[in-house]
C-alpha cells in the first residue's frame, strides 16, 4: 500500500530489464479505490510517474529528476504496484508505454499542472515578485499580435512573470474544454468554442493575397477568382477553418485547395510565384506583406469579421494570478482597437 512520505522507501532495485517480469494479479477498479485513499498515496509518485510516462526510459528519468537510478526504479517499482501495470514494456531495443500508460500520460500532465497550481497559489498576489509561468494556446497570427503585446506589457509589471505561447491544433480545439484545465488559456476567434468563459479582445478584417502578376486577377477579386483559382487554406477540418473559408463554401463554391498549412505566416511563401489566392488578417497583412510582388485585396463579398477573444476554463475563474493576465490581455486588446479608431 502507498503512503505519504519524506523520501522513497527501500525497494528492491528494478532495472529496465526486469519490465517483463511477471506482475501481481488484476485487481478490480473499485478495490484499489476503496483501499487506497489519496491520504494513504505518496503524490511524490505524481513527479516520478510523469518523467518516465515522458522519457519513457528509467535512465532517462533519473536524470531529469537529478535522482539515482537505484532511486527511480524503487519509484517504478512502486507505480507498477499501485496500478498493477508495467508501465514500460520493452520492444526491441526500446520500451514502450503500455496501453493503460498512455492513458495515464495526459491525465498525469493535467494533475501536476493542477498540483503546481495549488502550491504557487498565494493569498495575496504580488506581480513584481512573481515568478509564474502562464500558458496560452493560440496561433501564430494571435502570438503575433496581441501575444507580443501582452508579453511586453507583462514586462513592464512583472518582469519574473513568463509566457509560454503553445500552438493549437484542431485536436485540441475539438477538446477544448479538457485541453485548458492544463494550460491558463486559449486564443481563438469566435465560432470554434462554446459554454467557457472569455473576454473579447479585438476585432479584424479578412483579405486575399495573390502576387502582383498574377495574371488572372484584375483590380479586384471576382467570385470567379475564387471559384476557379486554386487556395492555400487553413486548418482544412471539421473543427478547424476560417470563418471566410466557410462563408465561400456557404456560397456554393467548392475551392480548389492546393495546399493546407496550420499557420498563417506562412501563406506568403506558397502564394508566391503561382496563380493561387489565400486569405489572411488584415492587422497581419500590414505588417506581413511585403510592399512589392504581392497585392491585398478585399473580398469579393460580405466577409464576416473576426471577433478575437480568450477562452479559459472556469476553474480559473477565482485565481487572482489568472484574472491579473486576463486585464493584461484587455488592455492589451483595447490598445490594438483604440490603433485602429485612430487611423
């Protein structure tokens, strides 16, 4: 039975050559809830189970504790006990994570992030003497823009605070609500997420960007254009799109999609040299766009405007931490609007 306490307990030593040795017999769900209760379990085991679920190796593991082996392999030796599962297993020459360790992989990264969370919490928030990391899921237009801002913003208040800005995908914006119990935030526009907090950031314009010789593209963009010309699109998926792809498609028109990327500053290098169109923001063209061999124009139709806003999970609602860079993000998104009133 696991126990609190101040280190790790003797353990016959478990090399990663012993994974394949026989292990105690399936206990049922119920019996291990009912016996281990979570003042009985040693949480250190938490640490450990997340850097060999990680490095998938006991040496590897060792090192990025700063433990010893003989330390990591009591600790395993424990975890296979607990769950009544090898955790690694060797293929090859390599291990392997066993089916229920892969289940175990997201759910452990989640209770540390939350673990981490309870014990940098203060009852009184100071800022300047802060040394938290947040971390925020978005896009390379959204880091570009209000990103940067914030973490320069950040810097003027708390220069200890840091920022770590993830990319999203459409697997985690499918999971959404799941993916932000373990990360602060996640910028994303309007029409991707529903039932989470958030606060409005600021607001954008959708243009087309073809080079300035292509030869099928007059003043402006016609339907035609975009019916018969081929894309480069965005995030080509059920969960993952933009706003104006859909409106096309809504219109009756099926592009043809040449090539699909999951950023946005990249558009430009597979646009140039070829006859193909691509959508992007207007505040990410005038800063992106080169003034020569490319042309931004306007749509040639009603194009919904983007509504960019942070979405969080209500968890974080009370955090003083958390709604400390929820102003930030609001102040850094009025300044990009106010920018835009005074033009």
């Amino acid at each position: 039975m696991l126990r609190i306490t101040d280190g790790a307990e003797p353990a016959e030593r478990i090399t990663e050559t012993d994974m394949l040795a026989p292990h105690p017999p399936i206990r049922r769900h119920n019996d291990v809830t009912t016996e281990t209760p979570l003042s009985r379990l040693d949480l250190n085991l938490l640490v450990s189970l997340d850097a060999l679920l990680t490095e998938r190796s006991v040496t590897r593991a060792a090192e990025r504790l700063h433990l010893s082996q003989p330390a990591l392999s009591a600790s395993l030796g424990r975890l296979r006990t607990h769950f009544n599962d090898k955790i690694l297993a060797r293929t090859g020459n390599t291990y392997e994570l066993t089916p229920l360790a892969v289940r175990l992989s997201e759910l452990t990264a989640t209770a540390l992030d939350s673990a981490r969370r309870v014990f940098d919490s203060q009852a009184e928030w100071n800022p300047t003497q802060s040394t938290r990391e947040f971390t925020v899921l978005g896009s390379d237009y959204g880091f570009a823009t209000i990103g940067a801002a914030v973490s320069k913003l950040a810097a003027e208040t708390a220069p200890g605070v840091r920022f770590r800005f993830r990319m999203h995908n459409p697997s985690i914006v499918e999971d959404a609500i799941a993916q932000l119990r373990s990360v602060d935030a996640m910028m994303i526009p309007h029409g991707f997420l529903s039932d989470l907090p958030y606060n409005d950031l600021f607001t954008d314009e959708w243009r087309i960007i073809c080079t300035d010789d292509n030869p099928h593209v007059g003043e402006q963009i016609t339907m035609e254009n975009i019916a018969e010309l081929p894309w480069v699109f965005n995030y080509l998926s059920r969960s993952a799109f933009t706003s104006a792809s859909r409106q096309i498609r809504e219109l009756g028109i099926e592009p043809t999609v040449a090539a699909v990327v999951e950023g946005f500053h990249v558009l430009p290098h597979f646009v140039e040299g070829t006859n193909r169109l691509a959508l992007m923001q207007k505040r990410l063209t005038d800063v992106l766009i080169p003034s020569e061999g490319f042309r931004v124009l306007e749509p040639p139709f009603d194009a919904t405007p983007i509504s960019a806003a942070l979405w969080w999970h209500p968890t974080h609602n009370s955090d003083p931490e958390h709604a400390w860079m929820r102003r930030l993000f609001a102040q850094a998104g009025a300044a990009m609007q106010a920018e835009v009133g005074a033009a």
